[in-house]
C-alpha cells in the first residue's frame, strides 16, 4: 500500500545515471517486448485519457450544445468566465470542501480506531469482529445509501428514535431533521461514508500488524503508557499507510456524487449543501447538454483536484515517516 | 503445608499471576462488550431495515408503531373480515374478541377462538376499544420489490458488465503489468510515473469528449463506452500486479526461456500460475467495484432505463416510490443479498487477497 505513495513520489524524482551506451540487440529486443506487452494500456492511455483531456481544452473554449451540435461557435473565454464568475462553482467548491474538512479526519480517525481495536491482544473472536465491520463495504453502495435515508427518517427512523430514549425530542416536528439541514446533512453523508470504511481499516490492520512487537515490549519495560506507545510507535510507523488511506480518500471525495445524487439529485438541497463540484458538472454538462460549459467545469474539478493531491504529497516529508530500509 | 514451608514465594507468585489472569479476563471481556457494542451500532441500520421492509404500508409510516412488523388482526367470520378488539368484560376480565356489529352504545361481538359459541352482546362504545396487533410479517413485500424492480432482469445486466469487465481488464492488465515487471525500455520510469499519475486524476476532466464521441459512434445506450476501455488495462489493477509479479523469483522465467520458451509463452506458462493468487483478488476486487459503479452506467445508459444495471435501477425505483418505504427497503435487502453472499463465500481469498496484493480497491 505504502508502495504506492512511494511510486507517486519517485515519479517527481529525478532520475540520473542513464548510461548513454548504444543499446545492444538483446537490449533492443527486450525492449521491443516490453512496448509489445504495455501497449494495450499505452493504446489505452492514448485514446481514454491524453485525447479526451486535450479535447475538453478544445471544448472549454467552444460553445457546444449536445441538442445542436451544428451551431457550435468559438466562445473564447466566456465558458471559463461563466465557470469562475458562476455562484454556483464556489457554492459546489464549498459544500465539496466542507464535506472533505468533515468527512476525511473523521473516516482516518474511526478507520485507525476500529484497526486498533481489531489488533487489540484483549480481543476475543477478531474473525468475527473483522467480518461484521468489514462487511458493510460490501454492500452496495445505492443499497446502503437507501437503508440509512430511511433510518434517518425524522419521525421513524431508528436514529432519532434511539437519540429521542436519551430525552432529547429528535422525532417531534422540531425534532432532528438530517437530511434538511445543510449542516446535519454532512453528518447523514458521514454515516453512509463510515459503512464504506472497511478497506481503510482492513490497510491499517495490516500496517499495524507489520510493526515489529519487540517496539513495544521495550517501551513497556521503559513504562510507557498506552497513549505513549500509541504516540511514539504506533502513529510514525503507520504514518506511511495513513498517507496512503489520506490519498486515495481525498481523491474519492473530491469526486463525491453518488450519495448526494441518490438522495437529492441535481437539486442541491438543503441549501446547497448537497451541490458538489461534480455534480454540478454533471447536471450543466449532461442534464442542460452544455457540453462547453461542462468541458471549462472539468477542467476546474481537475485543477483543484491536481493541486490537492500535490499539495498532500509535498507535505508527506513533514509527517510521514520513512523507515530506514526505505532510504 | 511442607512444600509452603520449603518454598515461601511461591504462593505470592500464583497470587501476583492470579491478580494478572483475573485483570486480562477482565480487560477481555470488556473490550470484547465494547466491540460487540460497537458493531451492534454500526449495522444497526440492517436491523432496521429487515423489520421495516417487512411491514406494511401503514406499519411503515406510523411514527408510534413499534419496532416489530405488526398489524391489526382480524377473524373472518360468515365471510366477512372482522377487526380483532380488547374487550373488557362486565365480570372484570379482558377478552379479545371480534367486532360483529357495531352500535354507538353497545355492539355485537364473537369470540374467534369458540365462534361456534355464537355472538356476545357488549354494552360500550366500541370506538374506545383498542385493536388487537399481532406479528405479521409481511413476506410479500420482498416479491413485489422483486417484481417492481425487475431484479433478475437488472442482477443479470450487472452480472454481465461485472463479469466481461473483470475478465478483460485482469487479463488486458496482467499483460501491461508484466510488461512493466520484467522488461526494460526506455522511458518504462516516465510511462509508469504516468500510470500512477492517472489513478489519482478525476475522470471527469475525459467525460465530455469522450461522451460526445461515443455519442457519435451511437454507442450512448448501450454496454459498448462501458465495458470496451476495459481492453486497455486499469491502471490500479497494473499496479496491483506489477507489485505481485516483482516477488516472483526470476529463475523460474528464466528456466522457461532456457527451454526456449518466448516472453508469451514465459507469461502464460511462467508467470500466470505463479501469479494466481493476486490475480483472483483483483477479479475480485474488480467484481466488487463494476457491481457498484454508478457514474458511467447512469451517464451512458440514460436513456435505455431497461438495461441498468442495480445501482442505477435501484435508484430510479427508489425516485418513483418514494412513498412505499418498506418496498424500497425490500429492493435494497434484495439487491445487498448477492454480494454480501459472494463476499461471505471467498472471505478467505479476499483476505488472502489484500494480504498478497498489499491494498484493496
């Protein structure tokens, strides 16, 4: 997992002692087997990504209507403009921003919680444990999503009605209303993201169980405390698969759009909350067939999502612990 | 009392292991409660949604109704459906009997268990009485779910893009993966680094042209924009295997290739057996992401409502009967079934899988 990230990162790297000789023929002829057996994907890459990217640039500056392909002009700047001047991009920037400020700690905290509950030595029967926290990832997604609207339901719903035993009125008309409020509402999407939270925790279990136990035994006998050995063990050895969990969660929830498209689709509610960046994009591009408009919005999703992870991997060096086999 | 005598510290050693015993016992039953707890919290939500699918429409919108599927019963009696009441009786007891005729002042009652008994006449107002409710599931609601969403219709559709996806992209992937294992080439850092790059890129920045020129080609409404880039391996899966296949030594290619078997004929003979555990978890991971893609079925199926596969179905279902709950709940229990069956069954090779594969989808 951790080989991952680190192939990201050498990918920034520069590299240096390319030996200049020419190529003998066994070189040649390995590397003609080599393009050979990755051309499916070169071949791939061609015409699913560096086309269709070049090609929405193309796009961004056209004014193209899926209903009338033949009109389409040259619109110059005007979609990019619309898109920055568009209140509709910085309220689907936000709602997507405070989804990710909420969600992400949250998914990294409770995945890192369950995986050192799961590798507790005072847990007994972790088989059955690890199957029933695990199992909720393999429910579909839309399945999972329908299951928890109802249990949600403010009147009669089993959430508020378990909240309305602590003597809070949750179920009355003034009771908890999760999917009107454009606050609670991220905490609906929250819950229906922890039931998808099975692989993280199933990475962490297995960084946690890569970590040498004679660690922990000598703090032991040095009389550190649980949260000591969770601070000065646990957290920097696994830092290199939370980085890898932080990664890949960032970039699925950038790109949030199913849970909010089941449950409100293109209609933003509660104010807004429920407008992310890609569904904005995906109602102005395939539900208006503003195909220009629609190419400028990917082009933003792109960037904001390219500067993200960039600014993710540059600050990995700060925080994210290296063993020293990996110098 | 000898032994005591000849070693003195060894029963305050017992004591001290005791004490230890009694604390890890302790420590591990309630860490055990706790996650017990916890777990019960975390599929509370299933629970909920097996006793809602299975009561009835008036059970399901009643915010006083119960946690059980219940419903009012009732007694046919001379062919006619009567409610069942609590009835207080004049000598003080409670009977529950069915409402035969009623009156504003006294009414007509018979009792199911002895109607051969003939009717009772009670003197009341019957409008204070209260129903009699009984469990009654109601099975029923899992068929209409069934045949409202057409579930073998859309299982089937699903099954087809889940499976000729998986097939093409571990076998198209295994192929780009080897490449990148064992092969080297000029600029194999820079194209791999590219690789990478794309796993974290948003897709969206590919959809318009790529929606337009499928468009064209008049494959919009078809399987067609969904399953065909398959042929070209996904990236994630390459990594996945090109990781698995470093592991492998390269004495055993390299005995093929003494043999003189080609770099095919290494691939297939060599490297595919070796590899087989790594390639069963990503059909399976891969199994798992195709049954749950939403984005590109619902973008280039729109249109043909008769070939979605279940997330999209579901989600149409779940848009038109948003009055009936309990059938939708029904649809969704249906459609989790198959899945959680099949990741039940290869629990093993999937926990093997992410062990061997070092991450998961």
């Amino acid at each position: 997992m951790t080989d991952f990230t680190d192939a990201v990162l050498a990918t920034g790297r520069k590299r240096r002692g390319k030996s200049s000789r020419p190529a003998s023929p066994m070189q040649r002829r390995e590397a003609r087997w080599g393009y050979a057996f990755i051309s499916p994907w070169i071949i791939g890459f061609v015409l699913f990504w560096a086309i269709p990217i070049g090609a929405s640039l193309v796009f961004s500056v056209l004014d193209f209507q899926l209903t009338d392909p033949g009109a389409t002009t040259f619109a110059g700047g005007s979609n990019w403009e619309r898109a920055l001047s568009d209140p509709d991009t910085w309220t689907s920037l936000a709602a997507t921003f405070r989804f990710t400020v909420l969600f992400l700690p949250l998914s990294l905290v409770v995945a890192l919680g369950l995986a050192l509950l799961l590798n507790s030595r005072h847990l007994r029967m972790v088989g059955l444990f690890r199957l029933l926290f695990y199992m909720p990832s393999m429910i579909p997604l839309v399945a999972g999503i329908l299951i928890w609207q109802q249990v949600l339901n403010p009147q009669t719903g089993w959430v508020n009605k378990l909240i309305g035993l602590t003597g809070v009125n949750a179920t009355g008309a003034d009771g908890i209303r999760w999917f009107d409020n454009p606050v609670l509402v991220l905490f609906a999407f929250s819950f229906i993201g922890l039931w998808g939270i099975g692989n993280a925790m199933v990475i962490n279990l297995a960084g946690l169980q890569g970590i040498p136990t004679e660690l922990y035994e000598a703090a032991e006998i040095d009389g550190a405390g649980w949260w000591r050995r969770l601070r000065s063990i646990t957290l920097p050895l696994l830092s290199p698969v939370m980085f890898y969990n932080l990664v890949i969660g960032s970039v699925l929830i950038l790109q949030y759009f199913v849970v909010p498209w089941v449950l409100f689709g293109a209609t933003g509610r509660p104010q807004g909350a429920s407008r992310f960046m890609l569904i904005h994009f995906y109602q102005e591009a395939f539900v208006f067939g503003n195909m220009g408009y629609g190419a400028a919005l990917a082009w933003f999703i792109f960037v904001v999502v390219a500067v993200f992870t960039v600014l993710l991997f540059g600050t990995s060096r700060y925080w994210v612990h290296y063993g020293t086999e990996r110098s | 009392m000898n032994a005591t005598q000849a070693n003195p510290e060894k029963p305050a050693l017992t004591e001290a292991a005791v004490r230890r015993k009694r604390r890890n016992i302790l420590l591990a039953g309630c860490t055990t409660l706790g996650a017990l707890l916890l777990a019960l919290i975390f599929l509370m939500p299933l629970g909920y949604g097996v006793a809602t699918a299975l009561k009835d429409k008036n059970g399901v919108s009643d915010p006083n109704s119960g946690v059980l599927p219940v419903s009012s019963l009732t007694f046919e009696y001379e062919g006619k459906e009567l409610d069942i009441y609590t009835v207080p009786m004049p000598d003080g007891e409670t009977r529950e009997l069915a409402l035969v005729s009623p009156g504003r002042e006294s009414s007509v009652f018979v009792d199911p268990e002895n109607p051969g008994a003939g009717t009772i006449d009670w003197e009341g107002r019957w409008r204070t009485l209260t129903p009699v409710q009984g469990l009654d599931p109601q099975w029923g609601n899992f068929e209409e779910a069934w045949n409202a969403i057409s579930f073998l219709r859309m299982t089937g559709w699903t099954m087809l893009y889940a499976v000729s996806t998986v097939i093409l992209t571990v076998v198209s992937s295994a192929i780009v993966a080897y490449g990148f294992a064992r092969f080297r080439f000029p600029g194999r850092g820079v194209l791999f680094g590219v690789l990478m790059v794309t796993i974290l890129l948003p897709p969206a920045v590919t959809l318009v042209p790529k929606y337009a020129v499928f468009l064209q080609m008049g494959w919009v409404g078809t399987y067609l924009p969904l399953i065909v880039p398959h042929l070209f391996a996904n990236a994630f899966n390459v990594f996945l295997l090109r990781q698995y296949f470093l592991t492998i030594p390269r004495e055993l290619e390299e005995a093929a290739r003494i043999d003189g078997a080609g770099p095919i004929r290494t691939f297939i003979r060599v490297i595919v057996p070796q590899a087989f555990p790594a390639l069963t978890a990503v059909s399976l991971f891969h199994f798992f992401y195709a049954w749950n893609d939403f984005f590109e079925p619902l973008l280039y199926l729109a249109g043909n409502r008769e070939i979605v596969p279940i997330g999209v179905g579901l989600s149409y279902f779940s848009g038109v009967y948003n009055s009936e709950p309990h059938l939708i709940l029904a649809a969704a229990l249906l459609a989790l079934v198959l899945p959680v069956a099949i990741f039940l069954a290869a629990q093993r090779v999937f926990v093997r899988g992410i062990v061997v594969t070092g991450v998961d989808k």
